[in-house]
C-alpha cells in the first residue's frame, strides 16, 4: 500500500477517542458497549466526513481546483462539513442542496453560512443534471471546480475510513480491549467501504455490520455491491490486493422508520438513552437512529454478555437543533 504516498489535506484531529458505555451497558443488561468517537474529529463540530475530506480535498489541491462542490440534504452533515473543509483549505464552495430555502437558517444551515459556501436549492430529482451544469457554469467562468458525490462516497474518500481501522485497530492494540463487533450507520456506502477494506487489510476478527438509516430492505444485494465497488475503488487507490465481493457486506436492514430524516420513538429513546446515561450527543438521522437499531438488536439477543460491542459514532450533532420540536 502507498496511503502514505497519497495526496491529503490535514483536517481533523486524530486519533478520536474510544471510550467505555458503563451505564448504557447496565441498563441494556447486554454486551459491553465501547463507543469510537468520531464526532470529536474537530472540524465544524466533528463527523466522519473529516476523515473522507482529508483525501478528497487533498486531491483536489493536487488537481488545481479551486472550488469545492457537492450535494446532499437540507440538513447535510457532509456539506456543512465540506463547507468547513473548503474555508480551512482556501476554496470556494457551492452546495446543492434538495428542497426549498428555509426563511431562517438552523442546524448545518447557519454553519453553511457561517463558512462562506454558496447554496443551491433544488428538488432531489434534479441534483446530478444541477451537479453537471454548476461544474460546466464554474468551468465557463474560468474556475477550476472539484465535484465531489453524495457523503464523499467513492474511493478517494473511503480512503479515510481505511485509515481510521488502522487507528482504531492500534488503539486496541495499546489498550488491550478485544472487540467482537462493531456497528455502524451506513447510507451512501463510503464510510462502510472503507471500514470493511481497513479490516480485511488490518486483519480485524470480529464482525461488522452496518445499520441502514435509508434502506428498508435488501434489494437484490444491490447496496452491499455498491459498498463493494467503493471498497474496490479504494483498493486500487491505496494499492492494496484486497478485493471485496457483495457477500462479504453486512448490512442490517427495517429500521428506516417512517423515511430518511423523519424521527420516530426508535431514534428519541435512542438520543435521550446515550444523553442520560452517558451525556454524550447523538443526531436523529444517522447515529440517532444506528444507535436505536443497535439498542433494539441488543433487546432481541443479538449481541449478548460477555460480547464487546463497539458502536462507531459518526457525528451529526448540528442536525440535532433543526429537529427540536420533533424530539421533545
């Protein structure tokens, strides 16, 4: 492998820690629960899209560009943190962003702002023709863009989650913990793609699984060969002979609720358990409701005593005041 060799812009602040679930263990009466902080990576209040935004936004200053551009939700965590990437880096950035401009700004919205980016509202239909015209528009004007897809999921940016399974596996290496299971949340497959290719490379024996926060059910392992394909990606990019095939992608599915973004009992019990037990913030759309799948899967008898149960938080924490009236 050549990580070492690869473009990379220093973004966030590493390694984030693990730390023990003492009481949400005993009040779960299941597994040990750790938790691998990665809403504490620094940037814009933290999330998974830091360690993605290293590699891509290093990439893109070995290319020249001088502005970033992605795409995602209203309340997207990855934009309001590409946001902060581009500020920290010198370049513009131009968000696409689906549905209408709200009359007062909250959440990733005010940070958006606070950074400098520039938003274009559109309907979701419509974002990879706006991601295309934006890109020729920026081109016709003599700028140099770098468009960068939903999540930051592709195989520069799943580089970033390769690079955190060596982290977390050196981690437990010094520490000693043995870890049976890890879960996280998974939506555009990047994060995913590169943990699964981090664990193969770093020879980690436990299970992953990751929670679908957008996905109701399997549609002909459609999702797991995505993740594969990324991780494939990513293998090329790193120079590593690993390959990944769909059958080696866990991913847990039912626990969509009632869509993408829409809080239900599942994600407020889940948000006030990690909040009173271990005063520790989750968001409602992606660790919210992981952690909610996690919580239920524990009551079922997945995950028993005697297990160690590692769950990866993904950050997400400004989404949470855009949602108040929904979780009170």
């Amino acid at each position: 492998m050549h990580i070492e060799k690869l473009p990379r812009f220093p973004l966030a602040q590493l390694p984030t820690p693990i730390e023990k679930l003492p009481r949400l263990s005993r009040e779960l009466g299941g597994p040990e629960l750790l938790i691998k902080r990665d809403d504490q990576t620094g940037l814009a209040l933290g999330g998974n899209k830091v360690r993605k935004l290293e590699f891509l936004v290093g990439d893109a200053v070995a290319q020249g560009a001088d502005t970033l551009v992605t795409v995602g939700a209203a309340q997207s965590n990855h934009c309001r943190q590409t946001a902060a990437a581009a500020a920290k880096a010198g370049l513009r950035c131009e968000l696409i962003l689906n549905g209408k401009k709200p009359d007062v700004p909250n959440g990733n919205l005010l940070l958006n702002q606070l950074f400098g980016a520039r938003e274009h509202w559109i309907d979701r239909p419509q974002r990879a023709a706006k991601s295309r015209e934006l890109a020729e528009q920026l081109r016709a004007q003599d700028r140099k863009p770098y468009v960068i897809g939903v999540g930051g999921s592709n195989g520069v940016g799943a580089t970033g989650y390769v690079v955190a399974m060596i982290e977390l596996m050196e981690q437990l290496r010094v520490s000693g913990q043995r870890v049976d299971h890890i879960l996280f949340g998974t939506s555009s497959g990047g994060t995913q793609a590169g943990i699964e290719l981090g664990a193969r490379i770093t020879g980690f024996s436990g299970k992953l699984h990751g929670l679908s926060i957008d996905k109701n059910e399997p549609e002909h392992l459609e999702y797991e060969s995505e993740v594969a394909q990324i991780a494939g990606e990513c293998a090329a990019y790193i120079g590593s002979d690993v390959r990944l095939t769909q059958s080696d992608v866990k991913v847990v599915y039912g626990y969509m609720g009632e869509g993408y973004g829409v809080v239900g009992e599942l994600e407020r019990e889940a948000i006030r358990l990690m909040a009173r037990c271990e005063g520790i913030v989750l968001d409602p759309v992606y660790a919210g409701r992981a952690f909610g799948a996690l919580v239920d899967l524990i009551r079922q008898g997945v995950f028993k005593r005697g297990e160690t149960v590692l769950f990866w938080h993904t950050g997400g924490a400004p989404a949470l005041f855009a949602y108040a009236k929904e979780l009170l």
